[in-house]
C-alpha cells in the first residue's frame, strides 16, 4: 500500500493509535509528530507542494476567532474553582435532604450534582475528579463497585446535558461537517439549513432527559434492593443557602444559553466572576491555593489548546492525501442498507472513544467521520445525538473508558477487577444502548424543539460565501433565525 496516495491518512490513523497506546506520551505531541513525519514522506514522494502546508499558521490563528475556544479557558477556570471550593459540597448535601426519603439517596444526589455541575466543569477529567473528591468518601456504605460506578456515569452527563463545553464544541464541528456533507454526491437535502449549536443544543435535551431519568429509575431500582441505609447527613443553614443561590444561578446561566440568550463565552464569565466573587467573601482560598487556581487553569488550558493545533495540523495533513474525499466516497458507494452504513460509522466511533477523550474525539475523529454519518442519514441533529450517546456509552465501557478510568484513578476506593465494575455498571450501559438504538431507529425524537422551517418555495439555497458569512455568525451559539444558512444542491 502507498503512503503517499489516498490511504497515507489511514496509515496515518493507525500510527496514531499504536504510539498513543504504546507510549502514553502527550496526545497533542503525537498528532504533531505523525502529521510531521508524513507529511515529510509526501514531500520527498512529491505527493503534494510546500506551499499548501504554508495553509498551517492561517488555520491556527483563524482557531482563536472562534467565540467557543475564547470561552474554554473560562469553562477550564470553572472546573478548577469548583473542586477547591464548597459550592458542589453544599449541592450534594442540600440533594441528600432532599432526596433522603428514596432509596439510592447518594446516588440521586451524585447524579443531581453531575447534571448541575458537569455543563460548567468543561470535561468528564474536571467532573470525575471533582465527584470523586465528594461522593466517594460518602459513599463507603457502599459495595466499592455500586460506588465507582456512580462516580462515572454522574462524569459523563456533561457530555449530553446542554450547554456543556463538549456539546458546545461538538455542535461547532457538526455545523463544519454539515456544510461538508451538503456538497458530497448522493446528499439529497437541498434546501435543508445548516444547523448550528443552537440546534444541537435542542436536539440532545430530551435524550439528555431521558438518559438522566433513567440511569435515576436504576440507582434507585439497585438501592432497594440491596436495601441500603446510608448514614444521615446533617445540613446547615448556611449550606441550604449556598445550595438554593448556586442551583438557581447555574440553572439561570445554562438557561440563557441554551434559549440563545446568552453567548457561551458570556455564560463561562459571569460563572467564573460569579464563582470568584464568592470565594473572595468567604475567604474559602489563600493567595496560594489562589496561585494553584490560576496555575492549574493555563496548564490545562494550554493542553487544550496545544491538542487543538495538533488535531488542526493532523486534520491539514490527512486532507492534503485525500483520505476524507477517499472515505466518504467509499461509505457513500457503499452497496449497504444506509442505515447498517451509518450504524459501522457509529461503531468505528465508538470503538475509538473507548481509548481517546471527548476532546481528542470531537478535534481528530468527529472531523473525518461525521460528514458520510450525516449524508448517509440525511439528518444532522440526529447524527450529532447518535455521536454524544456513543461517546459517553464508551466512556463508561471498562477497563478502558475514560470515565471509568478516572474514576478509578481519582476516587481513592480500592482496586477491584474490571469483570466486577462492569457488573454494577451494565444496567447502566443497558440504557445508554437502548436509548441510542431509540434515537438511530426514530430521528423525530431529536426535532421536538426545532424551530419552524422555511417555506421550500420560497426558500433558494445560498451562495458559497453567504454560507461562509453564516457559518461566523452561527459560531456565537446564536439563537435559530428563520432564512438561516441553507445546505446548497449536491452537484
């Protein structure tokens, strides 16, 4: 096979996966470095020009325009803040009391505070530590397995729940991805408006619900009956208050930006003031934890930035061979049912968000693969759903998920075999598969919030660079407008 034609790039995949899993070097260093080292060979091959990598610092500095990437520093700050502060202990502690006549109280309550939380965490890594840090050390009434299990699903509800920092950048991917696939061959949706976060963002709320209400039906189904009685947990007046002004501010918050009301980058700083202006009266840090706060926000900010540029220069690379135009031809030909097409796009993605993060997903693999999901589909909000619930259903599939894995480095609890943790968690996984397969088999269940569509008569798809214009627009997580940017006829 050449490493120079159109199956460089999936030469290109499969060395990244074999030095992330046998080096365990910096994910972000690896993308850089593969890219590198083929685009070198592409060179001396004569593949391709110098001049087009010259395209590099032109996409990298066009990244920083991005509203999205402007708030996720904030969202990082956040999530550093509220493990260091008492904001998430008087949530989960205000959801005790509230919750203490059900069976499975600690559990409602580790699942209220992710629901709470996790959109303003920023990661399942923010969220994990976090719930680790408060649910495990109340959850030793518990059978070790019953409690990491927990402690993992409540860290990935952010990756469903609106507005969160993963749905957030996901949606911005989708609105690429959907303008990629209107140009593909085969795509029939002329007419059809390019989405935009704003619609993702309403498309995930009722999976999101459902996903919530259920995995809430089987904590508590478990707790009766294993018939547990978790030890009383007192609440101060303090803590009541502190819960019932930081649940209705955060609801207030998430609120705005989801209606459209607010920008995320908005949202993120009023939190973020919000979160320090508390901290100040109530002297909860020093100037050193201060210092921490700050230090661990730019490092963690600069390695998602630092994944970013190199996800964006693998991206460059992989494209230059024609691998994208070579796999979606390939899926788009396909003599297969579109559906069983979509449902192999479906799985590949799963099995690389079993060893990759969200981020790492939504920059590297969401780029190449959502195009041909969408066209084959024929619709972009349930291919952007499809892909939230098969993140998060492989987060939590051990021993290799990202959440369980966090969840058993951070919580403290003892080591226990992975065949144990995945018995208390396949009730769990069990819904996470029957919900998918409910969103795969029945698209209306994404469109409950859609807005009012146009006219098709009087609607006439639009112009390359009025898309191009849009597209800047709709990157701020505006609200839906009427006329917006329409999917141009597959040529």
């Amino acid at each position: 096979m050449s490493l120079t034609g159109p199956l460089a790039g999936l030469w290109m995949l499969l060395a990244l996966g074999v030095v992330i899993l046998a080096t365990g070097l910096p994910v972000w260093a690896l993308l850089i470095g593969v890219s590198s080292l083929f685009a070198a060979l592409g060179l001396a091959a004569g593949a391709f020009d110098l001049q087009i990598l010259q395209a590099l610092p032109v996409r990298t500095l066009g990244l920083l325009e991005n509203d999205l990437l402007q708030a996720m520093p904030l969202y990082v700050f956040m999530g550093v803040l509220l493990q260091r502060l008492t904001v998430a202990d008087a949530l989960f502690s205000a959801l005790l009391r509230l919750f203490r006549p059900l069976a499975g109280a600690h559990a409602l309550s580790a699942l209220g505070v992710g629901a709470l939380i996790a959109p303003m965490n920023g990661s399942v890594a923010s969220s994990s530590a976090l719930l680790s840090r408060l649910v495990a050390p109340r959850m030793a009434h518990l059978d070790t397995a019953r409690a990491l299990s927990i402690i993992s699903v409540a860290a990935t509800i952010g990756v469903v729940v609106p507005p969160s920092l993963v749905l957030l950048l996901l949606g911005d991917a989708m609105m690429l991805a959907h303008l990629e696939a209107s140009r593909l061959p085969g795509y029939l949706q002329a007419g059809q408006r390019i989405i935009n976060t704003q619609d993702v963002m309403h498309a995930a709320l009722l999976p999101a619900l459902c996903v919530l209400a259920l995995w809430a039906l089987v904590a508590w189904r478990q707790a009766r009956k294993f018939q547990e009685k978790p030890p009383q947990t007192p609440l101060s007046r303090t803590q009541a208050a502190v819960a019932l002004i930081a649940g209705a501010t955060i609801v207030l918050l998430l609120a705005g930006v989801f209606t459209g009301k607010l920008y995320a980058v908005e949202a993120a700083a009023t939190g973020a003031m919000l979160l320090v202006a508390s901290a100040l009266v109530g002297r909860s840090l020093s100037i050193a934890g201060w210092q921490a706060v700050l230090a661990d926000t730019l490092k963690l900010s600069g390695a998602l930035f630092a994944l970013l540029v190199g996800a964006t220069t693998f991206s460059l690379v992989f494209r230059i061979f024609g691998t994208d135009r070579w796999l979606n031809g390939l899926l788009l030909g396909s003599t297969l049912p579109p559906g069983v097409t979509a449902a192999l796009v479906l799985l590949l993605v799963a099995l690389c968000a079993w060893v990759l993060d969200a981020f790492e997903m939504i920059f590297v693999i969401v780029p190449i693969v959502a195009p041909a999901l969408i066209a084959r589909l024929g619709d972009a909000q349930q291919a952007a759903v499809l892909l939230l619930l098969v993140l998060q259903l492989s987060f939590l599939i051990p021993p290799m998920g990202y959440a369980v894995l966090m969840a058993r480095s951070r919580s403290g609890l003892p080591a226990i075999p992975g065949r144990r943790l995945l018995g208390a968690l396949w009730p769990m996984l069990l819904v996470q598969v029957a919900l998918t397969v409910v969103v795969f088999a029945f698209p209306a269940t994404v469109h409950w919030l859609d807005a009012p569509a146009p006219v098709a008569s009087t609607q006439a798809p639009m112009a390359e660079d009025e898309i191009a214009r849009q597209m800047q627009e709709m990157s701020r997580v505006e609200p839906l407008e009427p006329g917006a940017a329409t999917v141009p006829a597959a040529p």
